[in-house]
C-alpha cells in the first residue's frame, strides 16, 4: 500500500505505529488522526514509518519532515525523497534506519533523495544475533545529504548486497562520507556528483565489484585517504577527482584493476603523504593511468605492499614532490611501463614519472621487476631519475626505446644504484636518452650489481654523460655501444669496481673515453669496430688484473691509450686509424702490441714499464717506437716484428742489462718487412754491462740493416763506436 503524506492525509507517528501495530483494525482506525487534527501548532511534517514484517511498504516524502525513518522486518521496501522533500531530525544520528534482525529476509527496492537528509543513512544489522540478508536494489542520492551514508554488518552472520549505488548529488559528512563495512556486498558504486568527509568512501572489510567515480571523492583525514580501502574492489575507474589530505587512495586490501584518467592527489605536505598509498600489505594488482596521480611526498607510495603492474600512457603523470614513486623497504613495484605516445598535458609534459629528488626511488630491500619505457615516456628526478638503494632489487629488464624515451637526473645520475641489485639488463636503444646535469649517466656504486649489461643502440639513442662503477660494485656483463649509438660521455671504473664482460663499440657508434683507475678491474676485452670511435683509454689501476682483456681498435678513428697498470690483453690495431700508446709508471702490456692496419701508431714505453710478447707490424702503417723500458719477445724470438710493407721506426730504445748474467736485453727485429726498420737512436744501460758485449753490435741489435742504424751509445755518457 502506498503512504502519500498530503496535509489531509494521514499522518503516524514513530510512538502511534509502534503502538498500532499490535492492534486490531477497528482500534487501529480510531486512532488515526487527520494531518489538522494532529498538527494544528505545527509548521513542518512528520513523516516516519515502523514497517511492520512481511509487508511491502513505499514511501514517498515531498515535503519538510522532522522525524526519522526506520525500515525493519523481513519484505520489500522503497523510500523517496523527491525534490522538495526534506529529512531534519534534531537528532542526526540515523535518520533512515534500515535494520536486519535475526534471519529475516529484508530488501529495500529502491531508497532515492531528490531533495535533503540532514543527519546519517543507515543500513545495518540491529544485533550479533544478525543471520540474514539486506538486499538494497538501488541506492540514488541526486540531492543533498549532510551525513553519513553506512552500509555495513557490523558484528553477526548477515550479508548486505548492494546492487546499485549511484551518487550524482552532495554528500558530505564530519565522519566518513560513505562506509562500507563487514560482510557487505556492492556491485556497482557510481559517483558522479560530491563526496566529502574525513574519508570521503571507506571499506572495511566490504567488498566492490565495480567503482567509477567521475565527480569528486574528498577526504580530510590527516591519516587515511579521500578514498579508503581495506576491502577488496574488482574495479576501479576514475575520471574525476579524488583528494586527500593525508592520500588520494589509501589501500590496505586489493584492488584488482585501477584506471585512472582523472585526478588523485592530496592536499598535505607531510612526508608520509601520497597520491596512491599502499599500507598494512595493500595489493594493487594492475593500474593504468593516463591522468594524474600527484602529491607534495610521494605520487604512489608503497610502504608496506605490492604493485603488479603499473601502466603510464596517453599523457598521464606520477608527481611527488619527494619522489614520484617510492617504494619502501621490503616492498615490491612490479612491472613499470610508461609509454610516451603522442599525447601531452596542457603544460607540455608526457607520459611519464617526475620527482622533485627522484623519479622513483626504491628503498632498502625493496624490489621491482621491469621497468620498460616507450615512444617517448619519461622518468625525471632533479637528483636521480631512478634511484636504488642497500640491497633493493631490479630482477627484470630496464628498457628504453624510442625517440624522446628517456630518464634525466639532476645533481645526481640518471640511474643511480646504491649497493642495489639490477639482475636483469639496461638497454637504451632507438633514439632513447639517459643524462643528468652531473655528467653521470649511469652510476653503480657501492655494492651495487648489473648482472645483465648494459646496451645503448641505434641513431639518435645516446647517454648523456659517463657510465660510472665504483665503489665495491660490478658489472657483470658486456657493455655495448652499437648500431650508431653515442656515449657522450665514458665508462669510468674505479675504486675496488669491476667488469666482467667486454666492452663494444660498434655499428658507427662513439664513446669519449674508458677509464679504468683506483684498484678497478674490467675482465673483458675492449673493441672498437669499423666506423665506430673511441676517443682514449686510460688504465691507471693498482689492481693485479687491471684490464685483463685484449684492446682491439678496427676503426678509423684515431685512438689514444695511456697505460701505467696491467693490461693482460694484445693491443691491436687493425683499421686506418692513428693509435697512441703510453706505457708508463711501471705499466704492464702483457700481451704485446700488434699493428695491422693501415694507420700510423706511436709506442711510448717509459722507464720501469713493459711490453711483453713483442711489437709486431704487418700492415701499411707508420709505426714509430720509443722504449726506455722492458719489450719482450714473441713467440718467434723477434722483439719487434714488421711484415708490412710499412716502416718501423725506433726513435730511442734503451738497452737494459740483465742484473745476473750482465748480458744486455738485445733488440732482435725480424720479420719479411725488416729492413724496412729504421734506428735513430739505441742507447745501452751500462749498469751491471759485462763490457765483453759491447764488443759485438749484434749483442745490443741484430736482424736490422745495419745501414738503418744511426746513433747508439750509453747512459753513462758518451757514444759508442763499433765498426759494422
């Protein structure tokens, strides 16, 4: 039966229904008064309803009304407030009571406010003794409601199910916005109007199959989010406004999917804010943004949780002003893709992670899987882009590709990893850029381990500034330049760093310089290709392995390399490049120095250095020599070799003596090119000398056209006159 509450209709009161429902019709009947005759002194309606069991009941209020609402009992119900009806209650606690008992069975079909409720909407057991089911159908709000919308089982067995919730007017409330709580069930959560309390929505315990919010969810809480989850939501989708004081979205449970193309950030400074904040083991198992996610700390904080994946693309950003992402120690962010697209902001900024110190920071022992970056994403921090620290991990690839794809620190590096853990790869390649404003591209300090290498190829992908290993860190795979590729910049080594996979320049690709210093050790050869260039290398490391690899120069590119520490490897160069060697403050090039190629080369082995296994010439190059050191020989007995059609020419050799025997070190020269070995200048140690050998000038030379010989003579002054 339907209730229209007009001014000559009837009109119950809350005491009168209690009252009638026990009584029989007739007694009933003789109690129901007129709206005059009830109200004669009174200007607003009283509109309120026992329904009793088992009775459908709908009701309709469309005017001012100062008593509650309650629904209670098992059937099914409805309730409206049209557009000039009003609920105010003194008393604004539970203004609309709908409440289960025991097992019964209630639903309420529809429960709509066009026009005001002042005070709290409550859908609620009534006791732990709760078994059975509230059923809401639709819940609309297109009004105003100054208070809390509860929907919740707060102790007991019952289920509320909630099929629709849709908002599209005001709710605002000193408490929570709207509560969700216990064994309660919503299908569907619209929002597309204003929702504001201390958490503007908040689920304990409830769960939400889908949430589309495209109004705006506020929340003043200096502790918890606008929007507070510690149930389970299956989606969540916003395009409007979500905010915050302490956190756009505080999650404590799972949220299975998250899209957002709106805004979700907060109002407040302190440093445990974010825009998405994961707590309390808080699980977001796949989020897409292509709008903003933003806060004065952190854009997505994980303090104790786990992201799946996260999804940047279309022009959506992750900004804090600490970092734009931290993950915090322990804590996991899964896989990071950010594709650039062609889509901008209205300030001209792209898909991407921004931090005011740091794109994103991973703390200790904290992890990620995959960091993959596309058509033009970007990760920019002031200080470091990305930023690893004491034992937090990278297990999967870090992938750049792209024009414009790139990750840009400050006064630190682009990729910073402090005593971190990067197993898988770096690879930047089809136009993608890693730089800072400190010259650091990459840094790997500390304890800090790249297990997969790191690669930088094609056109227009370059590193803008050094890649640095340091500390006690490793490298544990190839470094690769390829494909056009440029380092503007080098690799620095140093410290107790080292590297244990080659280092490769090719395809026309360029690096400044290697350096490898301090107690540094790079395993690997060295190799630059056709086309490619390598500017220097420099090995000054006072470690026993040093460079332990060959150097092998195929370029055209001229190459210089000052040597005073251990290179285990062959100096070799094979292309039409000019290549200058200093070996020098005790250096050691143990696998002697090779020349194939048709560029000139210049050897300098300075005192107490050594070059062993020779120097051989078997190209068109112009090979000029000055050793006041050691030069072994190869495997043939020659110290130098020239089977080129090139020239050889020994500006100054320094002859040493052997300490034992007094025999000197002879400079044996072989090889089909030989007499195309030219001696400018041959001077004898004559310390320890036994004088028996200065007799013979094959002692000191031999293999050389004597004709080439011009000057020889000793450190002890003087010159040497043999006749030959």
């Amino acid at each position: 039966r339907k209730s229209h509450l007009n001014s000559k209709k009837i009109v119950l009161s809350l005491a009168a229904i209690s009252f009638l429902a026990s009584c029989a019709d007739a007694a009933l009947n003789s109690e129901i008064k007129t709206y005059d005759e009830a109200n004669k002194n009174l200007k607003a309606r009283s509109a309120a309803s026992v329904y009793t069991p088992e009775t459908r009941t709908d009701t309709t209020i469309n005017s001012l009304h100062t008593d509650k609402v309650t629904i209670t009992g098992s059937g099914s119900h409805s309730l409206i407030i049209e557009t000039g009806g009003a609920l105010q209650p003194q008393d604004k606690n539970k203004v609309i009571y709908v409440n289960g008992q025991n097992s019964n069975t209630l639903t309420l079909t529809n429960l709509t406010n066009k026009g005001t409720i002042d005070g709290q909407v409550a859908v609620e057991n009534s006791n732990g003794s709760f078994t059975g089911t509230i059923t809401v159908n639709t819940f609309e709000n297109k009004g105003q409601i100054n208070g809390q919308i509860y929907m919740g089982i707060w102790a007991g067995k019952g289920t509320i199910n909630v099929d629709k919730f849709d908002n599209s007017g005001t709710i605002v409330s000193n408490n929570k916005g709207v509560y969700f709580q216990g064994n309660t069930n919503i299908k569907s959560f619209t929002n597309s109007g204003l929702i504001s309390g201390n958490q503007g929505v908040s689920l304990s315990g409830a769960t939400i199959n889908n949430f589309n919010n495209s109004g705006t969810i506020q929340g003043n809480d200096g502790t918890f989010g606008a929007v507070f989850v510690s149930g389970n939501i299956t989606t969540f989708e916003n395009t409007g406004i979500i905010s915050g004081k302490s956190s756009g979205m505080f999650v404590t449970s799972n949220i299975k999917t998250l899209i957002n193309s709106g805004t979700i950030t907060t109002t407040g400074k302190a440093d445990n804010n974010a825009g998405i904040k994961l707590e309390s083991g808080g699980t977001i198992d796949n989020i897409i943004n292509t709008g903003t996610i933003k806060s004065e700390s952190y854009g997505i904080g994980v303090t104790y949780g786990k992201f799946g994946a996260l999804t940047i693309e279309n022009g959506g950003i992750v900004y804090g002003k600490i970092a734009g992402i931290n993950v915090g120690q322990w804590q996991t962010l899964g896989n990071l893709y950010i594709d650039g697209g062609k889509d901008t902001k209205k300030d001209s900024s792209v898909s991407g992670v921004y931090g005011d110190d740091y794109g994103i920071l991973l703390s200790l022992g904290s992890s990620t899987q995959k960091i993959n970056l596309t058509n033009g994403g970007v990760i920019q921090g002031n200080t470091n882009g990305i930023r690893l620290i004491n034992a937090a991990s990278l297990s999967g690839d870090m992938i750049l590709s792209g024009e414009g794809s790139r990750v840009e620190g400050g006064s630190g590096s682009g990729i910073s990893n402090e005593s971190g853990k990067i197993s898988g790869s770096i690879t930047i390649k089809d136009g993608a850029t890693i730089g800072s404003d400190s010259g650091k591209a990459i840094e790997n300090s500390g304890s800090g381990t790249v297990t997969g290498g790191i690669t930088v190829s094609g056109e227009n992908t370059k590193l803008e500034g050094n890649i640095i290993n340091t500390g006690n860190a490793s490298i544990g795979s190839d470094i690769k330049i390829e494909n056009g590729a440029k380092v503007e910049g080098g690799l620095v080594n140093q410290g107790n760093g080292s590297i244990s996979g080659s280092v490769q320049v090719s395809g026309g690709s360029s690096i400044d310089s290697i350096t490898n210093t301090g107690n540094g050790a790079i395993s690997g050869s060295i190799t630059v290709d056709e086309d490619s260039k390598l500017d220097s290398i420099t090995n000054t490391s006072t470690s026993d392995t040093g460079i332990s690899g060959s150097i092998t120069n195929n370029s055209d590119n001229k190459l210089e390399i000052s040597n005073s520490g251990n290179i285990g490897g062959k100096i070799e160069s094979t292309g039409g490049a000019d290549m200058v060697i200093s070996n020098s403050n005790g250096g050691t090039i143990s696998g002697g120095i090779s020349s194939s190629g048709s560029g000139n080369t210049s050897i300098s082995n300075s005192q107490g250095s050594t070059i062993n296994n020779g120097i051989t010439v078997s190209g068109s190059a112009q090979v000029e020599i000055s050793n006041q050191g050691s030069v072994g020989k190869d495997s043939n007995g020659n110290t130098v070799t020239n089977n080129g059609n090139g020239s050889v020419g020994i500006k100054d050799w320094v002859v040493s003596t052997d300490k034992e025997t007094g025999k000197l070190d002879t400079v044996v020269v072989g090889g089909s090119g030989k007499d195309n070995v030219k001696v400018e200048n041959i001077t004898v140690d004559q310390s320890n000398v036994n004088l028996d050998e200065l007799g013979d000038i094959n002692n000191i030379i031999s293999g050389v056209n004597q004709g080439n010989i011009g000057n020889i003579g000793t450190n002890g002054g003087g010159e040497i006159s043999l006749s030959y």
